[in-house]
C-alpha cells in the first residue's frame, strides 16, 4: 500500500510476487525501467504501458506484478506491506499485514525518500522532471 507503489500502479495498492534475479526470463524483449528512486526501478512494457516489476537493486529478488502473468490467480496474496499507504476500505482484508515502511525499512526510509523521483502527490508551481 505505499504511496510510491500506488502511484506507480495508479491503484489502490500493487500486487507483486519476488523473483530470484536469475530465475527471470524476458521471452518478449525487455522492459522499460522507470528509476524511481537511486535505489529502485520500475519496468512496464514499452509499448502497452502495463506496469511489469519493481527492482529494489540491494535485494536478491526482482518483484514482479502479479495482474501481469497470464494466470494471476496462480499468485495469490498472502502479506500486506506498506500499511501507511493503506486506505480505510481496505483495513480487514483477510491478508496478513507486515507493517509500514518506516517500521521494517528504518535505515533506509531517508535515503529512499531524499533520492525520490516520482512526481509529487499534489500539483506544483513547478514539476519535476
């Protein structure tokens, strides 16, 4: 439910699956990668826009969107991450929730928000490019 993911997924939250890094084939060319963060990449197709993976580049695995897969109902949830981002309609899901950023990503919150390059929440006198 983080702000970023549902920003990058323009949804209410961003359903992902982590991948072993060489455990990933791209069988119809590669993404384009969207660095949103100096720490993070987000990939989506190039030509229909669908939002494919995020890569956080200190982990071992790549995330991939899950609503992308041929089958998604192969995936299903099973842990809520970044409950600050949460909306009230979506407090009894029956998914086990794992906290907010702040509470299981402490060391890095601020080097993640101060190397942020998504646009802001709200419209600007100037935006960012």
């Amino acid at each position: 439910h983080c702000r970023m993911c549902q920003k990058a997924a323009g949804n209410f939250f961003i359903a992902l699956i982590g991948v072993p890094r060489d455990a990933i084939t791209w069988t119809r060319g590669a993404p384009t990668w969207f660095k949103s963060s100096d720490k993070a990449a987000r990939g989506f197709c190039r030509t229909c826009g669908t939002p494919l993976a995020y890569d956080y580049f200190e982990s071992k695995h790549i995330n991939l969107t899950t609503g992308s897969f041929d089958d998604p109902s192969q995936f299903p949830p099973r842990i809520q991450f970044g409950l600050e981002g949460q909306l009230s309609l979506f407090e009894n899901l029956p998914i086990k929730g794992e906290g907010t950023t702040e509470e299981t990503m402490s060391d890095l919150v601020g080097a993640i928000s101060a190397c942020n390059h998504q646009p802001p929440d709200h419209d600007t006198e100037t935006w960012p490019r």
